[in-house]
C-alpha cells in the first residue's frame, strides 16, 4: 500500500509502523506537515489529490489517505481514476461502515470503490 496524511512526519512515520506491524508493506508515502489539529481541515481537494500522486508507489496494491478531518472524500474517484487502483480514506471508510452497521448496503456512486460495491 501506499499511505499518505496530513500530519507532521511523527505521526506519518507512526501510522506507517502500524501499518507495517499489522502485516502492510507500505511502498510510498507522504505527508502535509500540519500539526494543529483545526488546520487539518484546511487542505483543498486540489492539494489533497496531489498529497495521493506524491506518495503513490505504482507498485502498491492501493492508497490509503489518512485523516478524519480532512475532505478526502472529494478525491477518491479522481484518484482511483488515475491511479487505477482502490482508494481508502478514513472518511469513506467510516462512512462505509457506519452505512453497514445500520444496515444500509446500497451504493454510493462518485466516492470510490468502497461506496460503489454492496
């Protein structure tokens, strides 16, 4: 996988070795340095899809873009659109699973992959 947030290089760097102590090799990444946690929110979606292409390794399975507080959702398609792999964000993925929990499996197009399969 590819794995990329908006946080400063501690916390990037301490995802990634969850990630990798979870089994995950992580091929790239990158990161926006912010560390105040209302500036997180900041980031457009133009600076969010280009956060994706820097870290992307063409090599991974997909890219993860870390970060509730972000509008990551903005990007999934675009991206998965150009790298033609999944794309996760912390956002889709909470959405995903919140929809399960209430029972909800209907598809959501426009958000990536995730949303789109029942």
């Amino acid at each position: 996988m590819s794995l990329v947030s908006p946080y400063t290089s501690e916390v990037d760097a301490a995802e990634h070795r969850f990630f990798e102590a979870a089994g995950f090799a992580v091929l790239g990444g990158a990161h926006l340095d912010i560390s105040d946690g209302f500036r997180l929110a900041e980031p457009e979606p133009a600076t969010l899809f280009r956060l994706g292409l820097d870290g992307w390794n063409g090599a991974a399975d997909a890219l993860i873009i870390s970060c509730l507080n972000t509008r990551s959702h903005t990007v999934v398609a675009a991206l998965e659109q150009t790298i033609g792999k999944p794309v996760i964000t912390s956002t889709q993925a909470t959405l995903w699973h919140a929809l399960r929990l209430a029972g909800i499996k209907d598809s959501l197009p426009g958000y990536g992959r995730l949303l789109q399969e029942h």
